[in-house]
C-alpha cells in the first residue's frame, strides 16, 4: 500500500473521532481486500472481515480473518461484535436497511457500529463515481435517515478525503486543500464522505 492510499485509509478512520479501547472485537463488513482490516487489527483485539466476494489479498492472521458472506445476512451470532465497521459498501447492497439491522443484531450491548459513505452530491464523486461508474450513493439526507431507521441516535458528520494513485508528491498540497474544504461554512452537505458513529 502506497503512502497515499494509506494516508487515505487512515484519515477516513481517523475523521470518525471514535476512541477504540484495544480490546474490542470487531466486524469489517464489505471489507474488499483487506486492506482497512489490516490497519483496525491494530487498534483493536480481534477483526473479522467480511466480503460478498473473497479476495486474493485475504491473508488470516493473528486477530484476524476473513469470511465471504453477505452483510445483509451474517453468519455470525448476535452480539458477538463490540464494533462493526462499514465503510463504502452499504449503497451496494439490495436492502440497506436490512443491512444496518444486521449491524445491530451482531452488536453487543453499547456496541457502536461505524458507518461511511461516499456522497452523491459531492461533485468529484457525482461525475467520476455516479456518472461513469454508476455507484449509486446516498445523498446526505438519504444516508441520514435510512441510518436513523435502526440506530436512532447515530450521531453524523461528514469529511473530505480522496485517494488519488500516483500522486504522492502532492500529499501536503490535498492535505491542506481537504481541510480546508472541511472548515467552508455551508459546504458540509458536499464533502465528499458522510459518517455516522451509532452505539446500539
């Protein structure tokens, strides 16, 4: 992973303002290569991620493995997870909702569960993710809601990030632009990612 994929990756995790203990177990549901799994085993005790398709990187490790199934039906037992992490697979699902109940099925008691989401109507992500490689992501106040379905007491945020590959020399450059889209008032409902933190 190059410096600017995972400073990408780091800084998504980082935008969540959420304070893991080291001990918990945690579930990486639409975890893709692995790659995010990786870097959460490191703060937390246990990840198991999981995918609708394997991945070639998938490598189980030491607190750390991988399962393909679907996240809109888990085969894990309720509240086995002190955290599930889902970050850009919920618009990928046929029932979101569905989904989001599995989230909190699988959580223990004071559980959280850390949703992301890219925003439609963040105009980088509208022109290169929705109109030439039609992801269908949710508007802010789609996310919002259909969070607020199952966790009614999300708490929500949104942030800037990008990946771009083979643009590392540029990193200190995006950082300064990224945060300074963050602190334009109004500008909130257009950055690029939407959050929620919520604790069952």
């Amino acid at each position: 992973m190059g410096d600017g994929e995972l400073r990408y990756r780091e800084r998504c995790l980082r935008k969540l303002d959420f304070r893991f203990r080291g001990d918990e177990r945690l579930l990486d549901a639409g975890c893709g290569d692995g790659g995010v799994s990786r870097l959460l085993r490191a703060r937390v005790a246990e990840v198991v991620g999981v995918d609708v398709e394997p991945s070639p990187a998938w490598r189980d490790e030491d607190g750390l493995r991988f399962l393909t199934a679907s996240a809109e039906d888990l085969p894990c037992e309720g509240a086995s997870f002190d955290v599930v992490h889902s970050k850009d697979s919920l618009h990928h699902m046929q029932d979101g909702e569905r989904a989001l109940a599995e989230y909190r099925r699988v959580l223990r008691p004071g559980g959280t569960a850390l949703v992301i989401e890219g925003n439609r109507f963040n105009p980088v992500f509208y022109v290169h993710m929705t109109r030439m490689l039609g992801h269908e992501h949710f508007p802010q106040h789609r996310f919002r809601s259909l969070v607020r379905g199952v966790f009614p007491n999300a708490r929500f945020g949104a942030f800037e990030a990008h990946y771009v590959p083979g643009a590392d020399r540029l990193l200190p450059l995006q950082q300064l632009v990224e945060e300074g889209l963050e602190r334009l008032p109004g500008l909130g409902r257009f950055l690029s990612y939407n959050f929620a933190v919520a604790t069952r």
